[in-house]
C-alpha cells in the first residue's frame, strides 16, 4: 500500500499546550484569588500563602503562555497585543525551548496542588507541561509570527452582493 508522509496531517503539540498552559494560568490566577479571600477567614487561613502563590505564578505562566506561536503550515492569528509579549518571549532563548517550560511549569504548579482553590489550575498547567514535553520530544521549538504588511484595499477589491436569490428546493417551499 503506497503511503505519502507528506499527506498525513501531523499535530503540532506546541499549539495545544499553548492553549492549555494559558487556559491552566487563568484558572490558576483565579483559585489565587479565592485562596486568599478564604484566607482571610480564621478557618482557612492556611489558603492564604498558596493563593498568593497561585496568583503570582498564574500571572506570571500567563504573560509567557499569550504569545502564540508560528504554525508550520498556514496561517496563525496573532492575539491582540501580542506583539510585545512575543519579543520578550523571543529575547529569552530559554523561555522559548519547550523542555524549559515542561520542566518549569512542573515544578512551579506543584505547590498549588495541595490547596483546593488552586487545585484545578495546577492540575491544567502541569497536564500543559506535559504536552510541552510532547512538543519538545517532536523537536518542536517556539517560533514568532512575521506580520505582513497591510496591503490597502482598493474599491475594485469589494465584491458586490448576489443580485438573485439562490434557488430552493421544492421540499422547502413553503405553502
């Protein structure tokens, strides 16, 4: 049976665990936040340091995980605002290696596992981290996206509406 590789479809895993890390930090910053308003009560006060610690570092896996990455074939929409985010994460080389973040994320998202509120976003980030090794195994690295300069459109681009309607078919005709 002859077979094409160039054919098969092959997952990028940096793209999903982008998407899952990010998704991971806002919920991480999110249990941070009700971690420390339950530490203000006398019966949870041991949530209090994890909250904080859940947000500092939901914080911080957010502003790393926003810049998307170039895909390997077609086209990527860039975030809005990512643009500044993107050439910090491309001024430090080890931020972009995919080992580095399935290491880091790790470690970072253990201490939030032993708290209830930051238990899910730890639990996300950590399941990121393991998709970034994923990634970093297929020799996957963080690159960021060229924009493309605007091209300004001309009146002659617009296209004009359809001036009949498309036809219908008799079962949908209405009586």
């Amino acid at each position: 049976m002859p077979s094409s590789s160039s054919n098969i479809r092959s997952i990028q895993w940096g793209m999903w665990a982008n998407e899952t890390a990010l998704l991971g930090s806002y919920v991480l910053t999110l249990g941070g936040i009700i971690g420390i308003v339950g530490g203000l009560l006398k019966n949870f006060m041991f949530w209090l340091p994890i909250g904080i610690y859940g947000v500092v570092f939901g914080i911080l896996v957010g502003l790393l995980e926003y810049p998307r990455g170039k895909k390997n074939k077609g086209n990527t929409l860039l975030r809005s605002g990512q643009s500044c985010f993107s050439t910090m994460v491309n001024k430090l080389p080890f931020v972009s290696s995919y080992y580095f973040r399935a290491i880091a994320y790790f470690i970072v998202c253990i201490p939030g596992i032993i708290s209830v509120p930051t238990f899910l976003g730890s639990v996300c980030v950590i399941v990121g981290s393991g998709i970034y090794l994923g990634a970093a195994l297929h020799k996957e690295r963080w690159n960021p996206i060229e924009s493309r300069p605007q091209v300004p459109s001309t009146s002659n681009d617009i296209t004009q509406p359809p001036s009949q309607p498309p036809p219908r078919l008799p079962q949908n005709k209405q009586i």
